[in-house]
C-alpha cells in the first residue's frame, strides 16, 4: 500500500485540502490529527427504575384547557 500525504484544514465541520488536490469520489482516506487533545466527555445517563413495577408513577396525564382560560 502507498501513503501520500495532504495538509488540510476543518472549516464548518469538513475537511478541506488544498487546492490542488483533487482526489476521485469514494477514495478511502485516514485521518492523523496532530498536536490535538481531546478534553473530557460528559456523559449523561438515562434513569433507570429499580422497581419496574414503578413505571405506572410516571404515566401521562393529558389535561385539555379550554382556549380562554385564564391563569
């Protein structure tokens, strides 16, 4: 396998390499980042029951209000 490499940069989330170079569609391509640090990632976790019986506390009530009530 033969490696060439291209300087690029990301503008509005794309990779854009210079001008010229053009390579045919679907070409397999890896990116190497240099110099990046990565910082933390949140993560938000999904709350789970511990009782499943328990899912009948957290149903839905539709309440329709009439379009002139007033607060």
């Amino acid at each position: 396998m033969r490696i060439v490499t291209f300087e690029g940069i990301v503008q509005n989330g794309a990779i854009q390499l210079g001008d010229n170079v053009t390579l045919p569609e679907n070409t397999r391509v890896y990116v190497l980042i240099p110099d990046f640090e990565a910082g933390p990632r949140a993560h938000v976790y999904s709350p789970r029951l511990v009782d499943p019986g328990q899912a009948s506390d957290f149903a839905k009530q539709i309440v329709e209000v009439a379009p002139d009530a007033t607060l």
